[in-house]
C-alpha cells in the first residue's frame, strides 16, 4: 500500500513506497502526520511535480470501496491504495424506530394532551433519510480526507449499480448503457448479490451459477427479477419444470447435496421462499441518494465520470479481476488496463463518536443502568486507536485495534482478530486519537494465475 505524504506546509505530494516512507523517517527527514490511513510530513521540501491521480468510488447499501489509483497515457491505471468505508445506516435506522416508539409511548401514555408535531415540520427538496443521509456524508467527508492527503484530479462514480426498472421489466427500451456487450450483466450482478453468489437450492459455492426461473416459463413464469434466481447446472437441469416444493420433496440428487454442504431441506425451501418474496431494499439504498452524491461531488470542482455497475463487472471479468468493493472501485468507468492491483485493503468502520445518553434503557423505555459521566480513562477515551504490548499471562503478545475503556481501567480492544478484553491501561500506548471510526488492514487477494485464471472461466 503506498504511504501519503505531505510537504512542510501540509500540502499533498504524490505517494510513495513504504520503503521510501521508511528511509525517510530513519535519515529524520520526515515525522508521522497520520498512522490511518498512514502519512508522513517531510521537513525540508516545499511543492514538488504531482501526477494525475483518480478516486474510484463504488457506493453499495452496506459498504463503499474506494481505490486511489495513478493515471497513465489516459488508459492505464495503477492502483496505490484501497479502501472499504464501511456504513452504518442501518444501525442509524433502528435507533431512530426506537426513539420513535419511545416518544409514541410517552405521547400516549403519558401525556394525553401533549399533540404531535412532526406534521409541523417542514422538510427541504433534496431530504434523506437520516440513514442514507449518513452514506453521502461519510463518503463526502473521506473523499475530501483523501484530496488534502493525496492531489486528487478526477473522481469517477458508479452511479447507477442496479436498474430497479430493468429488474422489474426487463422489456423496457431505450436504456442505452445496457445494450451490445454489457446486456444482462445488471440483472446477473443484482442477483448474484441477492443470493449471496452461491446455489439458492444447495449452496453450492464457488461454482459457475446459471439464472433460474422459480415459476418456469412453460408455466406461465415471468422474467421479472421476483421469479428469478440462482442455480448451479445439476440443480438448474434437475429442477426443470418441477413446482418448487416438488422439487424439494422429489430430487435425490438434491439431497445429496444437501448431506455434503450441511443442510436442511426444509430450511433450505423455506429460505429460497422469503428472499423472493424479499423487497429491493438494497438497491434502494444504493439507489436513492446516488443523484445526492453525485451533485456533492461536483461542488468541489473536480471532474467527475460516472459509470454503471453493469460496466463495472464487465471491465473486471476482463481483466480477471477478484469481486470486492475496493477493487469495484477501482474498476468504474472506462478505461484499458489496470495494474498493482494486489495491495492491503484498508477496513473503515464507521462507529460514531458515542452517545449523549449517560442512561441505558429496557425495551419499554425505563432505565436500567448508568453509564460513567468522563469520557477519559488514565487519558484514554473510547474509540482510540491503541497498541497494547502484554508481556504475560493468556492474552500475552501484541494487540493493535480500536479500544473502549472502562472506569476500572480494564480496557477492551477490537482488533481485526476479534475483541480482546480485560487488557490493562499500563500496557496501552495512544497510537491515534479516536475520530469516528474504526480501522483494521484487511488481507492482500491472491491474484490468479493464467492457469486459475483459464480454469476459473471453465
């Protein structure tokens, strides 16, 4: 992963390698401005010649890859860092229908007499929810974080992942970026999501998947994506024109399949029944604030290209390249050929900055705790980030993560392994101060070789 780096006057250079960043700081020519993501301030240079640098973005409902990749002869990309921010908007959401039932409960409870007031309120022309409003201002705020690190020059979006008009009618006309070689990749890439890219009858992984009609054509079934799923072949030919629960009932080969991966018909038919009948709440996610965004994006005044999901996936089948948010990114738009793509994926956790209310709550709403009243803790506060070297006992050895502190002074660390608890403040070092957000190095994608790759395409 390259390492930002910043001039005597904090304005951005061009990355560099880690082994450049490293000599730097051993010959004292440089100090840590930033451990995440990593950056370093140099002492003795002011400006210097920059290159073009483009910022992917690959907004999703739960997560957005970005990818900072260098600019060549138009054409060639070269990836330097990437990122998974992470949302929380469904967090957002649920604590949002709690304070909802707790104010309904007062009001009727209560206070008889006390009249709502959310008809009074009065919302403007581009209102979000609080919970998609939380998806633009996050990547807003990270994009503006990486253009102070890094001397950004273009963006490119993917700004439309999943036609909800193509999936609900697939007859539609006049949508030109599905047309010629990108036809049905966003139907395909919408369900392979939804099905979490593996058999929907067997669970068979990592095998190659075909589109199946639950209600077959011959029976009057539609193509609307509601009717649509994915099977490997045996399941797709066994199936036929069988009913759904036949098919349940009647394949022994299915069976089979189910004994070798572990599961149960019952469970299995009953899952397959409430993810079609499953609205397309994700793709509203995506969809819904992407224009929001995009407008956002623009007021900054760099050049922004767009490009769609269906477009993406081509341009990584191409390129044989692994499917994950940060990579996605690094794949939008229009471009030849990308290189240095198999680098560490910074993890970005959006955790908040802790809550106001010192009172822990019942589900009717009554108290049932009190939390400490000082965020400090032997000059620790939660959400920092920490290394903890324990010298002894059954948590010995190094521990590096997000840290939630407690009055006794028994910490708990989240790292990328898991959460370590009861780690005393004496073996805690402050390696950044807590802004929001939690971070952990995902790793490094193998990258398939031309054999993997001509068998992976089998």
């Amino acid at each position: 992963m390259a390492v930002f780096v910043l001039d005597k006057q904090k304005q951005p250079l061009m990355p560099c390698s880690e082994k450049r960043a490293r000599l730097l700081l051993e010959r004292g020519r440089a100090v840590v401005h930033k451990h995440y993501p990593f950056c370093i301030r140099l002492k003795d240079r002011v400006g210097g010649e920059t290159q073009p640098l483009r910022l992917g973005l690959d907004p999703g409902s739960k997560t957005t890859g970005l990818a900072l990749m260098r600019e060549s002869d138009g054409e060639q990309r070269h990836v330097l860092c990437l990122f998974d921010l992470v949302h929380r908007g469904f967090q957002i959401k649920k604590a949002l229908a709690q304070r909802a039932a707790f104010r309904r409960r007062r009001r009727s409870k209560n206070l008889r007499y006390r009249a709502p007031r959310f008809d009074n309120r009065k919302r403007k022309a581009d209102w979000l929810p609080p919970s998609l409003q939380h998806r633009v201002d996050t990547v807003m705020a990270w994009v503006e974080r990486l253009s102070r690190l890094a001397p950004v020059t273009g963006i490119s979006q993917e700004l439309v992942r999943f036609d909800t008009q193509k999936l609900e009618n697939p007859e539609i006309s006049g949508v030109e970026y599905q047309q010629g070689t990108l036809l049905g990749y966003e139907v395909r890439e919408y369900l392979l999501e939804k099905w979490g890219r593996e058999c929907a009858y067997c669970g068979a992984a990592d095998t190659p998947l075909e589109i199946e009609h639950v209600v077959p054509s011959s029976s009057g079934g539609s193509n609307r994506v509601s009717n649509l799923t994915m099977a490997c072949h045996d399941c797709n030919q066994a199936k036929d024109s069988l009913p759904l629960a036949d098919f349940f009932a009647r394949d022994k080969g299915l069976k089979k399949r189910f004994k070798a991966n572990g599961l149960l018909a019952d469970a299995r038919l009953e899952r397959v029944q409430r993810e079609l009948k499953r609205p397309l709440r994700d793709a509203s996610a995506v969809n819904a604030p992407r224009w929001v965004l995009f407008t956002a994006l623009n007021a900054p005044g760099l050049p922004v290209a767009v490009g769609t999901g269906g477009r993406t996936k081509y341009n990584r089948q191409r390129l044989d390249i692994p499917k994950t948010h940060a990579l996605d990114a690094a794949c939008v738009g229009v471009f030849d050929s990308l290189h240095d793509w198999v680098v560490p994926t910074l993890a970005i956790q959006c955790t908040g900055r802790g809550s106001y209310q010192r009172t822990r709550l019942t589900k009717h709403g009554f108290p049932r705790g009190h939390l400490m009243h000082q965020k400090q803790v032997h000059g620790f506060q939660t959400g920092d980030m920490v290394k903890a070297i324990v010298p002894a006992g059954k948590k010995a050895g190094t521990h590096n993560g997000r840290v939630a502190v407690r009055k006794t002074g028994s910490f708990n660390i989240q790292t990328d392994q898991g959460a370590v608890q009861g780690i005393s403040h004496r073996h805690c070092t402050l390696i950044q101060r807590g802004d929001g957000y939690g971070y952990y190095v995902m790793p490094t994608i193998h990258q398939p070789t031309k054999g993997e790759a001509r068998q992976a395409v089998a």
